[in-house]
C-alpha cells in the first residue's frame, strides 16, 4: 500500500464518499468529493488522541476534528479543573484551550530519564544515538530501565531513527501495513526480553516512537505475536532530566 492509499483508506475510516480527492497539508488532513460535496456532522474524536491527565489540568493532543465540509484538523485541547473548597468541579474560565497541533516529530529525540505520564512512579531511560557506520544516515538508540523508577514496557528495547528504507525493520513495518502518515511520524525499534510487558509489549514486538512536545510517545504495533497496520497501544512518557 502506497502513501496515498494509507490516506484514502483514513479518509474511508472517517466517512468520506468513494471518489474522494485527498491532501495531507501541515497536519491538516483535506478530503475533497470529485462529484457532489457531502454535508458531514462536526465531530471530534478524543478517542484516537493521545490523552494526558496531570493534577487539575487534562491535556488532549492530535485531536481529530471533522468539519462540516469533511476536512480534518488536528488540535491540541487544554481543559482546567478548578476545585471549590466543597470539592466540587468547574471549568476555568479559559477552558477549552484548543490550539493547531504541530506535526508529529520523530527526529528530535533527546536522551534523558524519562517518567510515565499515568504514574510518575514509572519510567525508563534513553541512550543514544550511535551512529551506524554505512547506515545511510541511520542512528541506534535504546530504552533501558531508569535508576529509582519501577519498570515500565517496553524496555528493553531498540530504536532506529533516520531514513526507513536504510532501516533493518523496513521489511517488517512494511509487511505490517503501516504506511502514509503512520509510517513517517514514527521512528521504528523492537522490544526485546520484555520483562515488564504484557499481551501488547512483548520480545520482539514492533515499537514506534515519536516526539510530541518533548514528550516522549510510544505506540506498540505488535499484539500476541501479531503486526499490525495502527497501534493497539500507546504510553507517554515525560522526559524528567
């Protein structure tokens, strides 16, 4: 499957007619009908978005929000708690903040000690990168575990970042269906004795990683022994020092 058919098959996935035009401009996804314009019902889908809770404030990013004409964008959504001496909750007054997210980076990683988001208890650390001599531009990185933080998967693990096609897992991303904007926001590695895993981090199972405002986003692609084209699964990590 070819980039622009990873795209038409999203753009089937959110409803758009057969004959479908389909653009992909700075993380707007446009699709454009060949014949009549269809009406659709604005929708956003906070359930394809990576969500973040962190004491009174819930951070929502790559939100996809359909408009009425079809297009797709994507925003990064802000909402703060404030709690009354009762206990009871409120929106802040500025709540929802809702801004253009950026483009998914998986170029700008930075080694470091890194906490899980849903438990700061947790974490793990990243090394790198070592160039690989003759790689093309390939560089190694690794995920181990982090001194005074309790194991949390997928570690160990091995990452690659660079161009794909130089990567020793081209074949195997490729052979998984992942393709299109999937297969560019993320860097690919592979998990290996996946001593704090479970059904969807376990050895030898396909990782992709990506930087989205300094955090650190990790998605599994592999459950039970099987590949597939989308994550089942994603943990964010906070990079802590």
């Amino acid at each position: 499957m070819n980039a622009r058919a990873g795209l038409l098959k999203v753009a089937k996935f959110f409803g758009a007619g057969a004959g479908a035009g389909i653009f992909a401009l700075s993380g707007v996804l446009v699709v454009v009908g060949a014949s009549t314009a269809r009406a659709e019902t604005p929708a956003a889908f906070f359930n394809y978005s990576s969500l973040i809770g962190q004491n009174k404030t819930i951070t929502a990013t790559q939100v996809p929000i359909q408009t009425s004409t079809g297009a797709f964008i994507y925003k990064d959504v802000t909402i703060q708690i404030n709690v009354d001496a009762a206990g009871n909750l409120t929106y802040a007054t500025t709540s929802p903040l809702a801004t253009l997210s950026p483009m998914l980076s998986a170029s700008t990683f930075r080694a470091g000690i890194y906490t899980d988001s849903s438990d700061s208890r947790f974490g793990l650390q990243v090394s790198g990168p070592a160039i690989i001599p003759g790689g093309g531009g390939l560089a190694q990185w690794s995920l181990t575990s982090a001194p005074g933080l309790g194991c949390d998967p997928p570690q160990p693990a091995t990452f690659y970042t660079g161009p794909l096609a130089n990567s020793p897992l081209a074949a195997r991303v490729k052979d998984a269906g992942i393709t299109g904007i999937t297969a560019t926001q993320y860097s690919f590695g592979v998990i290996g004795t996946a001593g704090c895993g479970n059904a969807n981090w376990q050895n030898n199972g396909l990782i992709g990683l990506s930087n989205v405002g300094g955090n650190l986003i990790i998605a599994s692609f592999t459950q039970s022994g099987k590949d597939a084209a989308t994550p089942y699964t994603k943990i964010i990590y906070v990079f802590l020092k």
